[in-house]
C-alpha cells in the first residue's frame, strides 16, 4: 500500500514511520535545569550522525500547546547534555522517567537513579548506564514542527568490563542495549545477533561467476 505523507496527518505520519524505523537506539539523556536540578528523558529519536567531529542527533517533541519540553529548553540555556545508553537492566528506570510529571517532581528520584559527576561537562552522567556521551550542542535545526539537535560528543565513558582500551574493541554484544519498536511499549533486545562480514568486488565477482 502506498501512502503520501504530505497528505497524511501529522499522528498517522508518525504510527507509519515509528512502526517501520525500528529499532531504534535509546538516548536516556540528562540535562540541567535553570534551578540547577537534573532532568533526565528517554528518546529514540536519537542516533550517531557522523564521527569526524563525532555528532549526535536528538529528536525532541514539543508538548501539546506547543511549549518546548525541558530537554531541548535546557540544552539550549546550557549548551550541553549527557546521553546515558539504556540497556535492559535501565529499562524499567527509563521508562518511569517517561512519564510526565508535574513541575517539581524530580523523575530522577521517582526512577531512583544514582547521578555519577561527568568529565567533559557540569551535567551528571547515570551511574547504571553501561556507556556514556558527554555532549556539547553544535545546533538546533527546527523544520516546521520537527526540531533536531545535534551536539558534538567530547567524551565517552564504556563500563571496564565492556571495553578492551588497548585496542578500543568494545564488546558490544554484552552492552545489553535495548531498542525501540512499535506502539505505546514496544522493545527490542540486542542479545540476539548474526553476523555477516563484508565482501570485496572480487568476492563478488567470482560469487557470480
């Protein structure tokens, strides 16, 4: 079946996209408020964009009258933001701080998360995350309701066990990360995997033959 977004509201647009677009990786991203507490919120509109310089991208929504959200209103007062990856021991913990909560309710305690100082910025880092970036915002792009921010990574922060430093090989199947997937809880582990190496044109050619 085919579908014009152009013609589409803006709600169906979204069930096709974020039903089709999986998984999708989960930011846990936390910032700082103007009183100086901590904001922390899920997104998975969220990936690497590029490495030289290394560049993020967060989706961020706005709220139903159309204010912006605290995480992109904070990011722009401070310039800064620590994405802490969400692996399945996180999972529940992220998703509490999903909900909204009125003004003055810290989502961080109600999740009970533990705040570790961060290297690189003034925003804490997530103890129980398994990796870490530390991130200084380059700029925000808004394209009618679509609002993304990029922001330069500055440091990376790998729990011990999931990192051999000499060689910067880390061991990404036991990072345990979890992804987004369709409607209103849906999610997707990464412990299942298969690999498939790359092949040169001469391996293909000969493939063919």
């Amino acid at each position: 079946m085919e579908f014009d977004l152009r013609t589409l509201e803006p709600k169906n647009r979204y069930k096709l996209l974020t039903a089709i677009v999986v998984p999708r990786p989960i930011a846990l991203v936390t910032t700082r408020n103007e009183d100086g507490s901590i904001n922390a919120a899920p997104f998975s509109y969220f990936n690497m964009m590029g490495s030289d310089p290394p560049i993020v991208a967060l989706g961020p929504s706005w709220r139903p009258d159309g204010s912006a959200k605290d995480t992109p209103r904070n990011i722009r007062a401070t310039g800064e933001f620590v994405i802490n990856l969400v692996d399945e021991n996180l999972a529940q913990q992220m998703n509490i701080c999903a909900t909204d909560f009125p003004p003055g309710e810290s989502e961080i305690a109600a999740a009970r998360l533990e705040l570790t100082a961060s290297i690189c910025v003034e925003t804490p880092r997530i103890a129980a995350s398994p990796a870490h970036l530390e991130c200084r915002e380059h700029c925000t792009i808004e394209i009618g309701h679509t609002r993304v921010v990029l922001g330069e990574v500055l440091h990376i922060n790998i729990r011990d066990d999931l990192i051999d430093s000499e060689k910067y090989y880390v061991r990404s199947e036991a990072l345990g990360l979890i992804g987004r997937m369709h409607g209103g809880g849906w999610y997707a582990r990464t412990s299942d995997l298969f690999e498939m190496p790359r092949i040169s044109y001469e391996e293909w050619k000969k493939r063919e033959e």
